[in-house]
C-alpha cells in the first residue's frame, strides 16, 4: 500500500488499491458547475450525465437540474428526459443478454431463485406502470430499476425496447417536474424560470 497524505476518514480503498479522496461529489459538483455559464456547454454534460446514470452511475440525476438557471427548467427536464431513454436503451439490451445466465445462476441457491422468481412477477405485474412510478420518484437511483426491469423482463416478451425507452424519457420529466413542483411549492427558486 501506497503512503497517501489523506487521513484514514477522508480516503477509501478501491479494489486496486489506489487511494481515492472522499470529497468525489465536490469534485463532480466543481466539474459541473464549470459547465453551467454555458447552457449549450451544460446541456451536452447534462445529457451525457443522464445517459450515464441510467447506465452506471447510481446516483440521483436530480443534481443536474439544480445548476445553469439561466438554462430553462423545461429544456433541462428534456434533456434529463432524453438522457435516461438513451441509457436505458444500452440497458435493455444488456438485460436481454444477461437474462439467461442470471436465471442460470439462480437455480444454484434457494433464495436466489426465489428473488429472481419474485422480481420476475413484479415486473410482469406491474410492466411499464411500475417502472414509470419507480422512475418518477425524486431521489431515486435509476440504475437499479432499469437494470431490474430489463433482466427479468422474460426474454423481451413483457416489456418492449422502444416502450422502455419511452417510459424512461416520460419518468424523467415527471420527476424532474415533482421536483420543481415541491421547490416551487415552499418557495424555493433552485431552477430558474419553468421555460
């Protein structure tokens, strides 16, 4: 192990080895808000931002629409709208391919199965509605959602790509519009003007 000038709170230890300092998420906001004088500048980090938390970013993407109010809000619920339904494009895919060898691996242990069992009847319950309400919810880590709905989606027959993708892009907006919706509800201004 290497000798670091970070105190054992501040630094975590990746699988390599390799100090990390624990201030990541003002290292993100610093690389945001860099971005966030230039609306044509944010909105391509934004879009690629959303892409990104669809795919392996478990974090919210919330965090997005708080920066550039000069951007209008309505333009940046699209963006965050379109970002998530292009990320979860490449997650219904690897959903599908992974489908398989998941529900393989399954039948090793009794509560695997059972769990993979369960998730595929939620999903065959609740299909798009599920997701939407999942997605639309402030806060929420979308990876997980969109990861699980695409894996135990049986073989593509419950949900289709193009469906999936446009549930992501509408559970964007919504959320995105709740957000504003409760800021605006106790008078708080985060986001700028709505368009």
């Amino acid at each position: 192990m290497s000798i670091v000038s970070y105190s054992e709170e501040e630094v975590f230890f990746t699988p390599q080895s390799h100090p990390v300092p624990m201030d990541i998420w003002a290292e993100f906001m610093n690389f945001l808000n860099q971005y966030s004088a230039d609306p044509i500048a944010y909105s391509v980090v934004f879009f690629i931002f959303a892409v990104l938390a669809a795919i392996i970013l478990p974090i919210p993407v919330e965090i997005g629409l708080v920066l550039n109010p000069g951007t209008p809000f309505i333009f940046k619920a699209l963006i965050l709208g379109t970002g998530k339904a292009v990320g979860s494009i490449l997650v219904f895919y690897i959903g599908f391919k992974v489908e398989g060898s998941v529900r393989r691996w399954s039948e090793r242990w009794w509560f695997a199965k059972w769990f993979v069992e369960k998730c595929t009847w939620f999903v065959e319950k609740t299909g798009y509605v599920g997701l939407y309400i999942l997605l639309s919810i402030p806060g929420m880590v979308d990876t997980i959602p969109i990861y699980a709905f695409s894996i135990f989606n049986k073989e593509g027959r419950v949900l289709e790509m193009k469906y999936f993708a446009l549930v992501n892009f509408l559970g964007g907006i919504t959320r995105a519009l709740i957000l504003f919706a409760l800021f605006h509800l106790f008078n708080i201004d985060l986001f700028g003007s709505l368009s």
